[in-house]
C-alpha cells in the first residue's frame, strides 16, 4: 500500500518538477510496438492497484485472522 502510494504522489510530482501543473500527463518519447506509450499516467495507474490490492489483502488478512 505505501509503494502504492508513494508511487501514485510521485507520477503528479514528477509533472510539478518539470515545470508543469500537478498531475499532469508526461508521455516518454519511446515508440513501442503496438502503439503503447509509456508515461506518467501508467505510474499513476500502477499505483492506484498496489494501493487497493494492498487495502484488500490487509482487510482479507485481518478476517482470516478473526476466525
């Protein structure tokens, strides 16, 4: 949960540092095949999952616990 988060922070500081509003989409200039892009709002995205993955697990992990 806490790389979770630190990661979703980091994707809108990232565009702050660069001299643009907070959470703004920064997109690396990589061309992928498929058409993929990679940038700042998959650093987001990968962090928003850890965080609800690791939110559910602790609430699973603290029902099992209770039984």
């Amino acid at each position: 949960t806490a790389i979770g988060l630190l990661l979703a922070a980091a994707s809108g500081c990232l565009a702050w540092l660069a001299g643009h509003p907070f959470m703004r989409g920064l997109w690396l200039p990589v061309d992928l095949p498929a058409e993929l892009k990679l940038g700042t709002v998959l650093l987001f995205d990968v962090g928003v999952y850890l965080v609800v993955l690791g939110a559910t697990l602790g609430i699973l992990y603290t029902l099992a616990e209770a039984e």
